[in-house]
C-alpha cells in the first residue's frame, strides 16, 4: 500500500472541499480511478506567498491545489526514474531514509482521494481479490504526503521543476487489518492544517493512525479485477463486483523499501 487510489473530483471541486487555491494550471490529466505510479495527481500544500522578488511573507500562508508526478524523486536524484520505487513513505522511516528527510521537515501535502485499492491475498486458492477503501457519501480523503522538486543538473536556472509526491504509510489498523498490513495515512480535517504548516520542522506527533471514529467509517468495497490492468480507468472499477480474480496485471510489489 499504497499503490493505486482514485482520484476523480476536477480541481473546482477539490478546491473548494479543501478550500484552496486552484494553482494546477490546466495540469489537471482529467478523472482517474485508477491512478497508477509516475501519473500526475493533484496535491494540497500551504506555502508563504512571494512577492515579485521571491520573498516570502512569513506571516502569510496560502493554500492551493499543485500538479505533481506520484513517485518522489529527491533533488539530489541523477535520474528521476528513481520516483517509480519511491510511491510509498513508510512513517517510521521518514526521518532516516535520505530521500525523505528534506521534505518531512516543510514538504507535507495533503493528496486528495476518492478512496484506494487494496489486494487481500488471502482470496479463493489463495488469490489476490481488490478491494476499494472509500467513505460513505462522496467526501474525499486526505492522504499524507511529501513532495519535492527536481530539476536535471545542467538544466539553466529558469527550467521549471518536476514536482513529484509520495504517499506516507503506516501500519493498518482497525479493519482495514483484515485486507493489508499496511495503509495510507489518512488525515482527518482537523490535522491537515498542523500537517501542511511549513514552518513545522517535526511533525512526528501528526504520525499517529487515524482516530477509530474515521477508521470504522471506512467502507470496505470487493471490486472487479478490472483495477489490475493500469489501462482500465472508468468508474466501474470502484463499483462492488464478486467477479472471479484473475492472475493476469496485479498490481506492484508495493511492500519494496525506498532504495535511497
């Protein structure tokens, strides 16, 4: 986990339910339900404005939604193909992994879901059956994440970075533990604020599982095996399906640690 999620609502939308800033800049790859590593989502930070200079106001903060590639590739990466083995962040390791130490300390971001898949691997002779973890009524998730910026080493000063996320992960817990041993940290409204503050170098007290009242919200859903293909993408693959699982196009190891 996590290594497909859907995220479906146009950035109006997001913005609104996350109220913030429209500043994707037609970014926006169109409504995915089955976002896949090295696609483009969109994420939520607060930064301080800058002025026409490029200095920030620290005493202003601004909230807006940002275009990112799923896979986090380091500033110091010689390649940025090393995002495809960066999707996930495990909690306890974001301080020591060398790839994640910069952005834990003021790169947070918020990425907004409809809800993300899960593999059981204990399904009928032992195969993998998809599962759609989503909240009733429509209301979005708010994924944990960091993110960075990248630019090629001889690229000139003006070369607009790559911006690119990655999920945090913790271990599963209520009944999600059923499914996977691990999730994606899921952040209720009332962290997201103390979260994305980017004057906040130590966010280890925020790392905390969700509250039990958000975790036994969750609806469990048994989807198609459609999701195994990354070429599927239509909203019938978050619908509940008892079809058989097949063997063919699951997904990725997604239990791989960060290699940097």
């Amino acid at each position: 986990m996590c290594g497909r999620y859907s995220q479906a609502k146009d950035p109006a939308t997001l913005a609104e339910e996350f109220d913030a800033v429209d500043a994707t800049d037609g970014a926006w790859p169109g409504p995915e339900y089955n976002v896949a590593p090295t696609e483009t989502v969109i994420g939520v930070v607060d930064r301080h404005p800058r002025d026409a200079n490029g200095q920030a106001d620290p005493q202003a903060l601004e909230r807006s939604l940002r275009a990112m590639r799923w896979g986090l590739v380091p500033g110091w990466a010689d390649d940025p193909k090393v995002g495809s083995r960066m999707i996930n962040a495990r909690s306890d390791s974001l301080t020591s992994k060398p790839a994640f130490r910069r952005a834990v300390k003021g790169r947070r971001c918020l990425l907004p879901a409809d809800g993300w898949f899960e593999w059981q691997k204990d399904g009928p002779g032992g195969r993998k059956v998809p599962y759609f973890i989503t909240l009733p009524g429509g209301k979005s998730l708010a994924f944990a994440g960091l993110w960075e910026t990248w630019r090629p080493k001889d690229a000139p000063k003006d070369t607009s970075p790559l911006i690119s996320t990655t999920v945090v992960t913790i271990d599963a817990a209520g009944p999600l533990v059923d499914i996977h041993h691990r999730m994606p940290l899921v952040l209720p409204a009332e962290r997201w604020k103390a979260w994305l503050d980017p004057d906040n170098d130590d966010p280890t007290d925020l790392l905390e599982p969700p509250p039990p009242e958000l975790l036994t919200s969750f609806e469990l859903r048994q989807v198609s095996t459609k999701v195994n293909n990354v070429k599927n993408h239509g909203p019938e693959l978050v619908e509940e399906s008892h079809d058989e699982p097949e063997q063919q196009g699951l997904e990725l190891d997604l239990d791989v640690p960060a290699t940097q």
